[in-house]
C-alpha cells in the first residue's frame, strides 16, 4: 500500500515539474516573440490606429499613449500575463489530477452493482481498484448468502404452517369423536386420547420452532464468562435428557472425570451441548448407546458425542452447520427440526474462541467441541 501511494504521488510531482517547466516555456516564449517579438509592431500599429480613430487622438497622442501605457509598464504586463497563463494551465492540469476522483467516485458507485464486472482504474490507481474490487466481492458474496439464508427460512416458515395443519387437524378430528361419543369403549378412549397427545405435543414442538427461528434472527448473543464444572454439566444434562433417551431405548454414557473446571458461559454451553446430544438422539439408532466424553487436550477442552445411526455423506457434513439446513429432512417425520440447533450451537462455540466439527463413518458419528481453557 505504502508503495502503490509513493508510486502515484512519484507520477503527480512529475506532472507537477512538467506542467511548470511548460508554462515557463511558454512564457518565455511569448515574452520573446510577442512582447518583443515579430508581434509587437503589428499590435502597437494596431492600439495607435485604435487610440486615432476611436478615442480621436492625434499620431504623436496615440503613440505616447501607447509607451505610457505598455513600454513604460511593460515587466508589469509581461507578470500579468504570465499569472493568468499560470493560472489557465493550472486549471488545465487540476482538471487532469480531479479525473482520479472521478475515477473513484465512479469505481465506488459501481460497488452496489449485482453484476460480476471488475472495476477497473489506471495503472497509477491500481491498488484502490484492487480494494474496491475486494469490497465489491464481499459485498455480493454477503448479498447472495442473506438471500439464500432469507430464502431457505420462509420456505421453512410456509413448510412449519403447513405441517401444524396435520396434527391440529388431527387434535381437532378425535377430541371431536371423543367429545361425540361419550360412550366409546375404555381401550379405543385411551387409544384416541394418546393419539391426541402425540399430536399435540408434535403440533407444540412446531410452535416452538417458530420461535426459535425468530429468535436467532433477532437475537444478540453476549457472554457471561466465568469458571464453571464442565463435568457436573454434562452428567447433569444427561440426566435430564433420560426420559427422551428412554423412549427410544437409549441411554447416554458419561466418560468425563469428576472436578473438569472450563471458564466460559455455563448457560450457553449448556444449549450447545443440549442441541448436539438431541440431535445425536434423533438421528441415533434405536437401543444405541450415546458416548459423551471430555478431556484437556493441548491446553483445550475437547468434548465429544458420538453415535451410532446412519452415515452423513461428506458433503452434508460441510453444511449442518448452516442456518434452515434441514429443509426438506423437516417435513419427513416427527425428529426435524428448524435446522437451527447446530448453527446456534457453532455460533455460541465461535465466540469462546472454539470450533465444533463433525465426521461420519458406517461405524458412528462424532461431534467435536474444543474450547480454549
């Protein structure tokens, strides 16, 4: 940068010498051959015939006139003429330096353009075209990511409205039956009535990502940073998430030693932790086992959670963590969720200063969370 600045102020300076030297030229060009040149007699013939038949002067008046007037002044003429030549050709040459700032004006102007035309500038401007192309670039990528992001979260608005109609239907169709015919057998009641309850509870779980997505877009995430037990958390975690594991036949295996002291957000990394253990849930394996270990490696905390389930392709890997992801895996059954959970939880992880991964095998799948100790 400093290079690209001495370069262009090296060519200004040099048009600087130059645009004096030439006004000098001229000047002293003029002082010759005009002043005192093969043009004076013609214009001193000329102000004498002037001074004769318009002011009604005599010969001897109009040529004393004419000494008294520019013979007698004449270094005073000869500076006036040289300060409005100065002043002609220093117009001409600022006219020429401004042509940069039109340049940039223009090359700025065409920073909003969609297009993927470059700007270009002279070669003296080459480092400002370089910024500007830079910015223009990032400019469009963002541009392009927030419409896809905006995309991707009303189409999965319009599909979350359009499956709350499936289990609200179905909540409304058997609370009418069973309002209807109050004297249905006891089996088929307790059969509607957890039918309903299912449904009522998937048609909650729907709601809820409505809010979670309006959340996260509105949401401004700060952190309370200060020791805490990353071992107690966890246990306790998993703890809590026993009755949805057991409902699948799952259970969650804690490899973590006691007094695992981490500082960060409790709270925060409790969501974390909570959104990667329930998508290892859902995705998990019927009667499978959930490994949750922790461990300081090279001065960081890594924590895993690993399952066995169905494989995730490599290129599905390189996106999870995006915002409305699970766009179409939303709608195939009661595990979708608004695809937010993961990129709340690389959000959350990335401002301790930490990242999460995950990889995939036929054998399991990990999720990997490192924070800095």
């Amino acid at each position: 940068m400093n290079s690209s600045f001495r370069r262009l102020k090296l060519r200004i300076a040099i048009q600087v010498l130059l645009i004096g030297a030439g006004t000098a030229l001229v000047g002293y060009l003029i002082a010759v051959y005009v002043i005192d040149g093969i043009f004076q007699d013609p214009f001193a013939r000329s102000f004498v015939a002037f001074c004769e038949n318009m002011l009604d002067l005599s010969n001897g008046e109009a040529i004393y006139l004419y000494h008294r007037i520019f013979r007698t002044n004449k270094e005073f003429w000869m500076l006036f003429g040289f300060t409005l030549l100065l002043m002609l050709v220093f117009y001409i040459a600022m006219s020429r330096f401004t042509r940069y700032f039109r340049m940039i004006v223009n090359g700025v102007e065409k920073l909003t353009d969609e297009d993927e035309t470059p700007i270009l500038l002279p070669d003296e401007l080459d480092f400002m075209q370089v910024k500007l192309n830079a910015v223009k670039n990032t400019l469009n990528r963002r541009k392009r990511e927030l419409q896809e992001s905006e995309q991707k979260k009303n189409d999965l608005v319009v599909y979350l409205a359009h499956d709350i109609k499936t289990p609200l239907t179905s909540v409304v169709g058997y609370l009418n039956l069973l309002n209807d015919q109050p004297d249905m057998p006891k089996a088929q009641r307790e059969k509607y009535t957890a039918i309903t309850l299912q449904k009522a509870c998937r048609l909650e779980q729907l709601i809820n990502e409505f809010f979670e997505i309006t959340r996260f877009n509105l949401q401004t995430m700060e952190l309370t940073v200060e020791p805490f037990n990353l071992s107690l958390l966890l246990q306790q975690m998993t703890d809590e998430f026993y009755p949805i594991l057991a409902a699948r036949g799952q259970r969650a295996d804690v490899l973590v030693g006691e007094g695992l002291v981490i500082r960060g957000d409790a709270d925060k990394l409790a969501r974390v932790f909570n959104n990667i253990l329930r998508n290892a849930s859902s995705y998990g394996a019927d009667d499978s086992e959930i490994q949750v270990s922790a461990a300081i490696v090279e001065d960081k905390a890594r924590i895993t959670f690993r399952n066995k389930g169905k494989e995730i392709p490599q290129d599905r890997l390189n996106v999870i963590f995006e915002k409305f992801y699970r766009l179409d895996a939303a709608r195939s059954g009661n595990t979708g969720g608004a695809g937010l959970g993961l990129a709340i939880a690389k959000q959350i992880v990335e401002q301790h200063g930490g990242t999460i991964t995950a990889s995939s095998s036929p054998e399991y799948t990990e999720f990997a969370v490192e924070l800095p100790v």
